[in-house]
C-alpha cells in the first residue's frame, strides 16, 4: 500500500513537473512567433516594422475593425494589421512574412492584398482649400512582357519602367491628393488633366508647381492662380511665390517621407502593379498621420 502511494505521488510530481515545462514550451514559443503583443511595447521596434507609434496602430484597428476579413484564426487583428504595416514599410515577401507569423503564404498573400484593397475607404481626403505644391513621382515596375504595357511606361527621365503619380502636398506638409497611376511615358501635364484634380479646385486657390508643368492655362480656366518660377512676376505674384517658395523644400520630404515605406523604393512585380495605386495611398495616409516635416512656425507664416 505505501508503494502504491509512493508511486502514486512520484506520478502526481512526474505530471505537475510535465504541466509546468508545457506551459515555458509554450511561452517560448509564444515569444520566438511575430506578433504584435511581443513588440508592442517597445517603441523603437514598433517604428522599425510599421513607422507608426502604438498609439496610431491601435487607432487605426479600431477603424479596421468592421472592414477587415480574418484569414486565419491563429492571428488576431493586429496581427492582420502588422503583416500589412511591414509589407509596406520593409518591403518584405509574402513567403517571409508567412515566415514570421507561422502560416502558410496563401492566407499572408489574402491578408495584404484583401486589406490593401479596403484600407483606402479609411482615408477619405477633405478638400476645405485645396492650395497645395504639385509635382509627380515615379514608383519602378518589372519590365513588362507586353510590348505596348512596355513602351506606356518606360520613362525617359528615369531610363526604366515607372509608374507615374501625381502628388499634391499642401503648406502644412500633408499629402492632400494622390492621383491613380500611370505609365511613365506619360506627361506631367496629361496626368494632371485626366486625374481628376482639376475638378477638385475652388475660386482663388494658389498652386505652385515646376516648370515642367505646363498647365497655366488649364488653372486660369478654372480661376485658380500659379506661380512656376517666371522671370517677372507682379507684386502680388512675387509675394505669394515667395510664401509658397518656403514650402516648396518640404515637397522633397514629405516625398521622402512617404517613400521610407520600403515597398515604394522596390521594384514592383508585374503581377502586383494592379495593388499598387491602393499602395500608395495606404502610404500616403499613414505618412500624414506621422509627425510634420514642417514646424509650426512655418505652418503660421504660410497658411
């Protein structure tokens, strides 16, 4: 009886000690997989992966939270959320991505591209005055097997093949219009034309914009002023060139800004060129919700 009771006891100890590794294997595990409750709370890891503070990550799940589909049962939101942040901001695969979070490449591929396609509707973009600096941007592509797909956007200006945006930033230094892409063969002033941004301005708004773009009498139709670096201006001309000229150096950065989402310095496969204008747009909005490249006193003399 005192043996049965003695091995009895050594069994219960054998199954407590059992128990208790399984739960550190657990734990260990739970750590070595990527997710977003392991990196939450360091602040230079969280900007590394997605560019964006914990705080606006879970602002922006709760905006996600009615208009985001689980692919996979294992990963919460903000796991779908991660995987999509650091797709953009790295430029990662889908297969190390899959990687990382210990699912299968299929359900990562569904995630980014199911949450691209959504995450615009997000980011409405309000007009109240649409003074802004435009300019154009070229993401490069794969070369496309398609003859015509290969000459529309080879660029010149580049020597490879592009897809061409056109960006609107205001004095503030926030993206306030992205246009759809198109081939780098394109124009600046064909691209401004057919995006739609005309039809966007009001009576006085102020646009500064590059030589290259020939568009003064597209905006006098449309009663807007622009100033493009003439050789002589009036008074009133030179003074709102002089305001708009002291913005015009940030156009570089928020560009740069904006770019620092690695996908965007890739080269962009083919197969995905068709993801891309949700792209830039996811991009551009989480680049507004960062901090401005512009200080404040900037901001008060030109507005």
């Amino acid at each position: 009886m005192c043996q049965m009771f003695s091995f009895l006891l050594k069994l219960k100890r054998t199954s407590q000690s059992a128990n208790s590794y399984g739960m550190r294997l657990k734990e260990e595990l739970k750590k070595s997989t990527f997710s977003y409750s392991n990196i939450k709370f360091n602040m230079v890891q969280l900007l590394f992966f997605t560019g964006i503070t914990s705080v606006l990550f879970d602002w922006l799940c709760t905006k996600m939270t009615d208009s985001v589909k689980i692919f996979s049962k294992r990963l919460s939101l903000q796991d779908h959320l991660l995987i999509v942040l650091m797709k953009l901001r790295l430029g990662l695969t889908n297969t190390d991505l899959a990687y990382r979070f210990k699912v299968s490449t299929i359900p990562a591929m569904a995630i980014v591209e199911f949450t691209l396609r959504n995450m615009p509707k997000m980011f409405k973009r309000n007009f109240k005055r649409c003074r802004c600096i435009i300019d154009c941007t070229e993401i490069f592509i794969n070369r496309p097997s398609h003859m015509t797909s290969r000459s529309q956007s080879w660029s010149n200006y580049k020597h490879n093949n592009t897809m061409k945006y056109l960006i609107d930033i205001t004095p503030a230094g926030a993206i306030s219009f992205l246009s759809e892409g198109r081939g780098g063969r394109v124009a600046d002033k064909r691209i401004t034309k057919e995006s739609g941004f005309y039809d966007l301005l009001e009576f006085n708004d102020e646009i500064l914009a590059d030589r290259g773009f020939l568009i003064a009498e597209e905006l006098a139709a449309c009663d807007v002023s622009h100033a493009k670096g003439k050789r002589q201006l009036s008074a009133q001309e030179v003074n709102t060139s002089r305001q708009l000229s002291r913005v015009r150096i940030h156009v570089e950065c928020v560009i740069g800004r904006w770019k620092n989402f690695r996908i965007l310095q890739t080269r962009i496969p083919v197969s995905q060129v068709d993801l891309l204008d949700d792209i830039v747009i996811v991009c551009g909005a989480l680049t507004n919700l960062c901090k401005s490249v512009v200080p404040k006193k900037s901001k008060k003399r030109v507005l």
